[in-house]
C-alpha cells in the first residue's frame, strides 16, 4: 500500500501475463504528458510496482518484459494524495507490436480507506466563486455543510472569505490545511494561514475521514492543496472580476426613492506558467488584487414628528436638551437624511499624514485629530474640536 503525506499522488498495480501469473522484474515508466518528465520502476517478484511521490496531471504508462509485447497505458490522471491503480496483463510477444489501453477514473477507490474527494482542476478554474476563495469549493465535497454567518471560523471576511469550513460533523478549528506538503495552519486559532489564489490551486482533496495514520496534528477533515505549475506549453490568462452596484439588487434598507448605495469592485490579476528548461525546469506566476469601495446605507428608529413635540414641551430639561442631539426621519422625497443634528462637536476637515491618534491641549479646549475609513473606504481626516479637557479619544467614535 502506498501512502503520500504531500501534495503528490501515485500510481500502483500489478502486472501479470495472459494466464494470470505474475511477472517480475518488468520495467514500467510513467511519463508527464504536460512536461515531459519520466519515472522508471520496475515490479518486484509478486507483480507489484509502485511509483510514488508523482506531480498531479496527466501521465501515460509503458510496461515492457522479456517476450513479451510492450504495452502502452494513457490518458492516466494523478491526482493530489491519491494512489491511481492501473494493472496490466502482457501477452506473449509473436511479433513487434504495441497494445495500447486508455486509463480512466476508477468508479470504485481500491488504494485507500479514507473517505474523501478531489476537488480538480476543471472545477477549482471554471465554476464561480463569490469572491474567488478556494475553500468554498469545500462545500462541493460530501460530508461538508453550509456553515451559519455567525460561526468561529466560518464567518466571511471581506477579501479573504471565510478560514475554514464543517465537515464530517466535525468543528471548523479541527481542519487541517496543507499546501504542498506544507502546514498552513494558525497556531492559535487553528485556521489557514493564506489561502493562495484561485488561478495558482491546481486542485485539492478533502479528507474527511478515516485517513491513514501519516496525517496527525488535527482530528478534522485533511485538506491537501496542490498547486499549479509551469509546463512545456506556454499558458497564460489576465482577468478582471467585476461588480457594482448597476448590477445589484436594492436591499431592505435602501428602498427606492433613496439613492442606490455606490458600490465598486474590481478583482483583477493574471497567472502564467511557462518552461525555462524542456522537460526539466519550469515557472508560474500569479498575481491577484482586490479593490473596493462600498457606502453602507444604515437605518436607525427615530422619533416621530409628534414624539418630537412631546419631548419639547417636556417638563425635564433634560429631555429638552437631548432632543436637538436626535435626528429627525429621512423625509419621503430625499431632501432630509439621518444626521442633520447638530452635534456636541463641531467637525472640521483637516488633512493628517500621521494615521495614528494626536492631540494638544489649547487653553481650555483639546483638539483632537484622528483618521477614520470613510464609507467609500477611502482615508479621510477630520480635527475634532471639543469644549472642556474631559473629552476622550472615543469622541472619535462619533465620526
């Protein structure tokens, strides 16, 4: 039994004659169709050979042994931490001839007991994504669940989309992410570290049970990641994902009659691969950006026209004087919008290179400068100018 504790896969099987007797010492070589590069092994005295730590792609396969006739397997797909079988039955050789066979997917898996799939390449490069993050594709695996918006790990962030996902009934923290044979898991909260780009995934597979004693460190779910790489061809793709808010649907809180919220977002990059050396030493690039700017309308309850009244003509102060600090209702024809009160501070705009908090003391009056992300997620700066000294920093917050 072969076992792969990398990014790799494998291929194993038997090889035998027409009558079913094992055939020793027979040479297999297995070739990269994608680079070219080859692998010989030869099978031992009871039939078997074994050829591990392979790249993922397509291979082709050709046995040969003493009398007999040299047979040819192709169309043979490795993929990541999974051992393909592929046995061969020789026969005598009455003249020089080859006998090809084409290699397909085994419909039942025979190498392993893990329970699991593979995510491949067609699938990780072609089906659409929300914010193009691979570990979505987790959902496609069976055993995996949607998980809740609220979970630890499963909670989306924008530009980075979620860090790990349930499977197996198992929790999101007990997931154990490899990429290329290398751990990417957070130390303290058990989450990937970085998740590559879309274009730089080759495909992956998911383990969600019962794997084989090479893995350790997390109870949950395997998942290996292999990543793509150059060939003897030259490949190569620019891109640009685009949203806005043209294209969205108006949500509760931005009915018609308010202005649609502005909403860009640009996802753009290109990936390439490329040989340096044929058949020997290759190269791929990837590069991915992510741009966005986006208002987010808010909605808040405020008194109404006759709570107002009734709130000025109290008989507290107190209420009276906390009334102007309440805005008033958008009004029906877009005229009036939530924040037209006036408020405690009066806001300047001011231009701050430092991003950090500064302040100085004026007299009896402390200025305050800080920098905040505005809703377009672009920096902007305002000085904040307070009566008193026992203003803190949280009146920032009010911003």
């Amino acid at each position: 039994m072969l076992s792969l504790a990398q990014s790799t896969g494998g291929i194993q099987g038997t090889i035998t004659d027409a009558s079913g007797a094992v055939l020793s010492s027979a040479e297999i070589d297995a070739t990269n169709t994608a680079t070219g590069q080859h692998q010989t092994v030869r099978s031992n005295e009871a039939g078997l050979y074994v050829i591990p730590s392979l790249q993922t792609g397509p291979y082709s396969l050709q046995v040969k042994a003493p009398g007999m006739q040299t047979t040819l397997a192709s169309n043979i797909t490795v993929a990541v931490s999974t051992v393909t079988r592929q046995d061969f039955t020789l026969q005598v050789a009455s003249s020089t001839q080859t006998v090809e066979i084409q290699g397909g997917s085994p419909v039942v898996e025979t190498t392993s007991v893990s329970m699991g799939a593979v995510v491949d390449k067609r699938t990780v490069q072609e089906v659409p994504l929300n914010g193009r993050h691979f570990v979505d594709l987790a959902l496609l695996v069976p055993g995996t669940v949607t998980p809740p918006q609220s979970g630890f790990l499963t909670s989306p962030i924008r530009g980075q989309g979620t860090s790990s996902f349930n499977s197996a009934g198992a929790r999101e923290d007990t997931v154990n992410f490899m990429i290329n044979g290398v751990n990417m898991n957070d130390l303290a909260q058990n989450q990937i570290t970085f998740q590559p780009t879309v274009n730089t995934v080759d495909e992956f597979k998911i383990d969600n049970s019962t794997f084989s004693a090479e893995y350790g460190r997390n109870s949950g779910s395997i998942v290996n990641i292999a990543t793509r790489a150059g060939t003897n061809q030259v490949h190569g793709e620019l891109y640009d994902y685009l949203r806005n808010e043209a294209f969205d649907a108006r949500n509760f809180i931005n009915p018609i009659g308010i202005p649609q919220a502005p909403f860009k977002r640009n996802q753009f990059g290109g990936a390439g691969g490329f040989p340096i050396k044929k058949d020997s030493t290759f190269l791929f690039l990837s590069y991915e950006q992510l741009e966005q700017r986006q208002s987010i309308p808010l909605s808040q309850t405020v008194l109404s026209p006759a709570q107002r009244v009734q709130a000025a003509n109290s008989a507290d102060p107190i209420i009276r004087a906390l009334l102007p600090l309440i805005p008033a209702g958008n009004s029906t024809n877009g005229t009036v919008f939530t924040g037209n009160a006036v408020a405690p501070c009066r806001f300047i705009k001011a231009r701050q290179t430092s991003p950090r908090a500064s302040e100085r003391r004026t007299g009896s009056m402390r200025i305050t400068r800080c920098s905040r992300i505005s809703a377009m997620s672009r920096q902007r700066h305002r000085r904040i100018i307070c009566p008193g000294t026992e203003i803190h920093d949280t009146a920032c917050d009010r911003y």
